[in-house]
C-alpha cells in the first residue's frame, strides 16, 4: 500500500515545463477513460504551484471530453487575478491538442471570522467496517473481463463503506450514503497535496449516490455515466492519512443527469470540505442506443 500512495503523491506532484505550463501522467484505473479524480487533483496542484501563502478555498471544474489514459495531460495555468486576500487562477488540460477540462480554483490567505457547521452524522466508526478492497474482491467472484478487472484493481485510498451496495445487483434504496476514507499509507506535510489528493477521492463514489434509489450500477452494462462538473469548497486543514467522513446524498436526478452532494467531516466531527457534483446518467440497450 505505502508504493501505492508514493506512487499517487508522485503522479499528482506534476512535471514542470514553464512557469505556468505543467505535465502529469495518466494512471489506467480500470476504466475507459482518464479518472476523473486524477484530472480534478492533478488541476488543483497545477494550480497552487502558482501560488505562495495561501491555500485553496474553492473549485469549480468541467469535463469536457473523456481523457486518454495512455496519454499525459498539460495543464495551462492562466494567473487571473493576485489580490491581497485572494487569488484567482484558471486552469485547462489539454491532451492531444484539444481541452479536456477546465477549472477555476481560488485561494485565500488564513483569515479570523465567525465559525458554523452543519453536524456529523451518527455513524459507526471505520474499525470493524469492510474495506472496498475486500467488497470488490469478493464481487470480483461473479464478475468477468473488464469489470472484474476494475473490480480487483488495487487503491492508494482505504473506502470503508458504512452500508455496503452490491456493485453487480444493487437493491434500490434512497439515495444517500456515507464511507470512510484515508490514504493506505503516510502522506507528506503539504497541506497542498492533501487537498489535491482529497480532490482526487471525492470523485469515487459520488456519482453512484444518484445510481441507488433506481437499482442500477456504473457496472451494468444498460447504464452510461459521466462526471460533468465538480465542484468543491475546503473549510478547514486537515490530513488525508487520517480517516475522513465522506456523507452523500443525491437530491435530484432527471434530464439524463443526477446531482450529488457531499460533506467531509474530520473523526472529531469537523467539517473540512463539501462537494457538489452532476454527471450524465443514461440507460441503454446491449447496443450503446
């Protein structure tokens, strides 16, 4: 697990070609196309290495074409905006000459003001729960081909599911759920990289919130789903090799998308994120029509 993790910090840590102008590598994690993760915290690095002394508060990003994951991705950092609270800068990657995604991120530097959150849920603690590892490997059993390969591929991430879905024959159910996560292994002191890589796991299974009450699964064959934007905002430090809430809940789907929301709370009950998503949710037949 540690080589996976160093593996992670590596690839979001970014190549850099000019002063605004970075290169990551993409990462097959068993899918068609690039994670959409990988490109969210690779994007938010990108960004903050362009900035000194101040953190990242918000996101907003688009996908607009699947990506290569064969190919690395070049990330143009354009600097909008230096304030002397705030800074501003956009991003887009590029891969094979055409615009992949785009995002405006936003940093600020560490200010005093009034203090309110919404509460934690009461839900049993990581120790005792199932890692998604193991629930794969166990699903992997009745699975073939490319989903058993998605299945058993191995995570720098440790999910503990607190009600765990079956990814092959779900139940239908309402549509909110909430795992725990951490990073299988010691991260380095860079708040940073924290934030990217918590970027990069907030896009595991927030989609699929929308899947529940309607008994389907990324998995399945009839269903075709993608990200269409992200979006986050960072409330607080934290450490992503300590175990973080992640509490989801899908208020609306219609129009062949869903829209998913998250709340990332600390063990303490500390809310240090929130996440907002929608993505693209359509049935089809055996035909892709």
């Amino acid at each position: 697990m540690k080589n996976l993790v160093q593996d992670l910090v590596k690839h979001l840590t970014l190549e850099r070609l000019e002063e605004n102008l970075f290169r990551g590598e993409s990462r097959d994690v068993g899918q068609k196309s690039v994670f959409g993760g990988q490109v969210l915290g690779q994007a938010l690095m990108a960004a903050a290495r362009t900035v000194e002394g101040r953190q990242a508060h918000s996101l907003h990003g688009y996908f607009l074409l699947p990506g290569d994951p064969r190919a690395p991705i070049v990330y143009d950092v354009e600097r909008i905006r230096d304030g002397r609270s705030f800074t501003t800068r956009r991003v887009v990657a590029i891969q094979h000459g055409r615009a992949i995604f785009n995002m405006a991120a936003s940093f600020q530097i560490r200010e005093q003001g009034v203090e309110h959150q919404a509460q934690m849920p009461e839900v049993p603690g990581p120790e005792g729960l199932a890692d998604k590892a193991e629930l794969g490997r166990r699903a992997a059993e009745r699975a073939s081909g490319r989903v058993r390969r998605f299945l058993l591929q191995p995570r720098p991430i440790e999910f503990r599911p607190v009600a765990p879905d079956d990814p092959l024959e779900p139940e239908p159910r309402p549509p909110q759920r909430q795992l725990w996560l951490r990073a299988a292994a010691a991260l380095p002191d860079d708040p940073a990289l924290h934030q990217a890589v918590l970027a990069y796991a907030s896009d595991f299974s927030l989609l699929g919130t929308a899947f529940l009450p309607h008994g389907l699964s990324f998995l399945q064959r009839q269903v075709q789903a993608a990200s269409l934007d992200h979006a986050m905002w960072f409330h607080r430090e934290f450490r992503l090799d300590d175990w973080l809430l992640y509490a989801m809940d899908s208020p609306s789907a219609g129009n062949a998308r869903g829209l998913c929301r998250g709340s990332i709370f600390t063990r303490d009950g500390k809310l240090v994120a929130s996440v907002a998503q929608e993505g693209l949710i359509r049935k089809v037949d055996d035909h892709g029509e």
